[in-house]
C-alpha cells in the first residue's frame, strides 16, 4: 500500500547559528524544512511555504529529490525569513537574538487545489491565524497536527485558542505546555491543554525525550542518549515530521500507531541533532532509522515475560 500524501505548512529560512562548536552563517532552515525532510523518508510530502528570491533553488531540487512537491512553495520577492539564534555550552538552552520575517511578514498561505485533499496536515510553527487559514483551504483531514511557540503563546492567545479548536494533535515543549495551562507539573499541565481543543498532546522534553497524553493514557517515548549532539535546530520540527511521516506509511492514525509514530519521530529527531543544519536529514536512509529504532528498543529492554514483582 502507498503512503498518504502529508501536507507541511511552515517556514523556509536561513539560519544563524552560534553552537559550542562555532558560528554557522545562511543554514538553511525553517520549520517546513526540516519537517519535510524527516517526512519524506517515509511519505511522499506537499509543501506550502514562502521563499524570497535569495533562496537557493539547489534546496527545493534537494528536497524535491527525497519526494517533496514545491508547488505550494511560493517565491516572492524579497529577502528570506531569517532567525539567529546562540546555544548555552551545553546545548540545554537557547535564546533568539533575532527574527527578520521579510517576506514572512505578507504571506497568506494558499494551498494548491491538488494538495487540498491531504489526509495528514502538519501545521509548522508560524502564527496561529495563519494555521487557521490551512485548515479553512482542505478538505476533512485524517489528522492535523500542530506546533506553537512562546511568542504566539504571549501575543496571540485568541488567535491560538481558535486554532486549538481546529486541530487533533498540539506538539509542544514543556516550557510551553507549562506557560499555557498556567501549571508546573507536565500531567496535570498537559490535562489543561487537553481541554483547550486538542484531542491529543505530545509534550517535547528535549534530551529527556517525549510524553504522548490521550484518552489511552500517557506514553513515554526516550531521545537517543547521543554522545555528539551537534545543532539541536529543527529537532521539534523533524520530530513532527518523522512523526507524521510513520503515519502517513501506515496509512493509520490510531492511538497505537501513534506510539510507534513517536519512537520514530525520536529516531528522526536524533539525526538532526547530529549535524549543523538539515545536513543530516537530507540524507538519511530508511536502514539508518531502522538500526536506530533498535538501539531504541534496547534502551528499554530489561529481558521481557513478567515484570518484575509480578
Ligand atoms: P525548532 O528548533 O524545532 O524550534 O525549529 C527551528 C527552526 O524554526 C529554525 O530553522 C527557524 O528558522 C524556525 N523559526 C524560528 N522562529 C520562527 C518563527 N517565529 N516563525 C517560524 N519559524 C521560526
């Protein structure tokens, strides 16, 4: 059986990156980019995004290669959204020194008449009246997923309580599940978002990995214990990607599919932390997850029949 087609709205940007291991210029980046790159190791991707003209045509060719359709991709002119951004030494934290929208500022998305029947829809981080504004252009999803940022968080509560309504899956980190509901402890923070519209919430904890809540309950999905974690740019959005990717494979959006979904969505994430940039992303093969996803069941075998105590 074929993959159902994901439909990635998000950002396309260039990147400046001030990591332990030095200051990185132009990476291309952007929460569509990495997202579609995870993606389409597994699905074929529909990519809906603004690029001014500066941006490098080589980049659409590549992601086009792994099987991404650029026809929602407009090219305006201009210049490029821009983010700079400077990781602590330990990689833990990281704060914005600067966001240019450019040609970010005028865009409207609109979805190509071929991609308006996409079963899956992953609505990058950008603002929320624009995810919004997606899901008014398709037609009766299997799943929307989403993704948010303090900034909306803080400036657009109303914006982002309208498009919590309009989505199954939010996919944020901790410190935004916290500065939403108003909680501290992740569980009952998490049952607070749960009852702003969202039927299901993954909750990103970076290096501590990632907790699914559901009406099945909570699951926990580890990140891979990597001794080289190089640029943790673009981790949530590969994570989302290879999240919805697992799923568009499986042609299945069950609560079950979603817990293996996440694991791989934890694989992805770890190869983009692996390299500056999308670097590694953009190469990935299906065997490298899939020895990945071993590794992962390892961390958590302990011998298997009955549990101990039992
Ligand atoms: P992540 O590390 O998963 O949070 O995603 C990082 C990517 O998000 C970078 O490549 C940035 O270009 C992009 N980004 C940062 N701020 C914004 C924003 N306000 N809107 C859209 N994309 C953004």
């Amino acid at each position: 059986m074929s993959s159902l087609p994901i439909l990635i709205v998000g950002s396309m940007a260039f990147d400046d990156l001030e990591l332990p291991t030095g200051s990185f210029k132009d990476v291309v980046g952007g929460s569509a980019t990495y997202g579609a790159y995870a993606a389409t190791s597994f699905a074929p991707v529909r990519l809906v995004a603004v690029v001014g003209d500066d941006f490098p045509a080589a980049e659409l060719s590549s992601l086009g290669a792994r099987g991404a359709d650029a026809a929602g991709v407009e090219r305006a002119k201009g210049k490029t959204f821009r983010w700079a951004g400077r990781y602590s030494q330990n990689l833990s934290s990281r704060e914005t020194l600067d966001t240019q929208l450019n040609v970010f500022a005028d865009f409207s998305p609109k979805i190509p008449a071929e991609f308006q029947d996409s079963p899956l829809v992953l609505l990058g981080n950008i603002h929320p009246a624009l995810q919004v504004r997606v899901l008014d252009q398709v037609s009766r999803p299997k799943l929307v997923v989403a993704d948010t940022m303090n900034f909306w968080i803080e400036g657009e509560p109303a914006a982002l309580a309208a498009m919590m309504k309009r989505v199954d899956l939010l996919v944020i980190n901790e410190e935004e599940v916290r500065q939403l509901s108003g909680e501290h402890n992740i569980a009952r923070a998490a049952a607070g978002v749960l009852k702003m519209g969202p039927k299901q919430l993954i909750v990103k904890r970076g290096e501590y990995g990632a907790l699914l809540f559901d009406a099945s309950g909570a699951f926990f999905a580890p990140a891979y214990p990597l001794e080289d974690v190089v640029d943790p740019t673009g981790a949530g959005d590969s994570f989302a990607g290879g999240l919805l990717g697992y799923l568009a494979e499986k042609g299945d959006v069950s609560p079950l599919a979603l817990r293996k979904a996440i694991m791989v969505a934890s694989a992805c994430a770890s190869f983009c932390v692996e390299a500056v940039g999308p670097a590694r992303l953009a190469g990935l093969r299906r065997d490298e997850i899939a020895t990945r996803l071993d590794a992962f069941r390892k961390l958590q075998d302990f011998g298997g029949g009955p549990l101990p105590l039992r």
